[in-house]
C-alpha cells in the first residue's frame, strides 16, 4: 500500500485526505456537504484511487473555502503520491451521462493549467455549481497538472457535473497507472 496522507488547517477549514492511487476506488467521503460527497465518491470509483477525505469547513457562510482547499489538499496529495515513481503521464476520457457529455484531458507535466469548458451556472440543490470549476482549478495548481474540461452538450446541471467528476476520474486513473518509465522530451518531470 502506498497511501499519502496531507493535513491543511486554516482559520476557514480544516480538511485531512489519504489517498492512494494504486487503490481499487473505495472512498470515505465526510465534506458536510451533500452533494460533493457525492460527486467525490463518483471521482474515487471511477479513478480506482482510494480516498478518505474528512472536511469541515465555515459550511454555515457557504461551501466555496471547504470545496476549494478540498481540491487543494487532494491535487497535493495526488502530486505526493506520484514522486519518484515512474507514471504513464496522459489520459483522456469522453464520458455520457444521459443528454450530458463531457470530454477532459490530463497530463501529468508539473505545469498547471485548467481549461474548464462547460455551461454550469446556477445551483444544484444548494450546492453553487460554479464551484465544480473552483474545485478542478485548485486541483489543477496544486497536483501540478494541465487539464481540460469540455462540455459538448447536456442541460441537466446534475448529469453535467457528475460526468465532469467521472470523466477527470477516468483521465486521471490513466495518466497516474505506474509504467516503466514517464515520457518525457526534457528528461525530467
């Protein structure tokens, strides 16, 4: 077993994730919100990385600082999880769900960058939807990773969000399969 696990406090949140990707995608998933706990327990299936994930946050104000340092301490805890180890670096996914379908990208490249195309807007229960972008971008800068996100077509909020998380679980469960060596034109990853 090679679990990571990485602890942040601040004055807003307190957030505690053990990962680990050579898992199977079993998950404890405790955010204090609903539906994030939901679309986490989706990423960690469809990644087949193991994840426990324990948040509490100022959920009383709203859900932004929990969702977003949840996305810090998970992309730094992937990031942790692959040094000196030899990685297959890409993945790439085109997931359905229903009238939804989502297109997103990864390369694992220490350059951090997110392309988030999709049309979110609005809530989804009482969970903001645009905090699904805030969620992959402080993934993203903190896994040190380039993803991108495309919607290419879907009008439920909930089937759109959900294939997000799945379809990023897919890239990133083949980007993070151990190889024989990480390709590389510098050398150096």
């Amino acid at each position: 077993m090679s679990s990571v696990n990485l602890k942040r406090i601040t004055k807003e949140t307190i957030i505690n994730v053990t990962v680990d990707i050579q898992g199977t995608g079993e998950s404890s998933i405790d955010t204090g919100i609903g539906f994030l706990n939901h679309m986490l327990e989706a990423f960690a299936k469809h990644s087949s990385i193991d994840m426990v994930i324990k948040a509490e946050g100022d959920i009383e104000v709203d859900f932004h600082h929990t969702t977003e340092d949840i996305g810090i301490v998970l992309g730094s805890a992937i990031r942790k999880s692959l040094e000196k180890k030899n990685f297959a670096r890409y993945g790439q996914s085109i997931i359905p769900m229903d009238e939804a379908l989502i297109l997103s990208s990864i390369d694992i490249c220490n350059r951090s960058y997110l392309n988030f195309d999709c049309n979110l807007y609005g809530t989804i229960g009482n969970f903001d939807s645009e905090l699904i972008e805030e969620f992959f971008r402080a993934f993203t800068n903190n896994a040190r990773v380039t993803l991108h996100i495309k919607q290419m077509y879907g009008s439920n909020k909930h089937h759109i969000a959900e294939a997000i998380f799945k379809s990023v679980a897919h890239s990133l469960k083949d980007a993070v399969r151990l190889a024989d060596k990480t390709l590389s034109t510098k050398g150096s990853l």
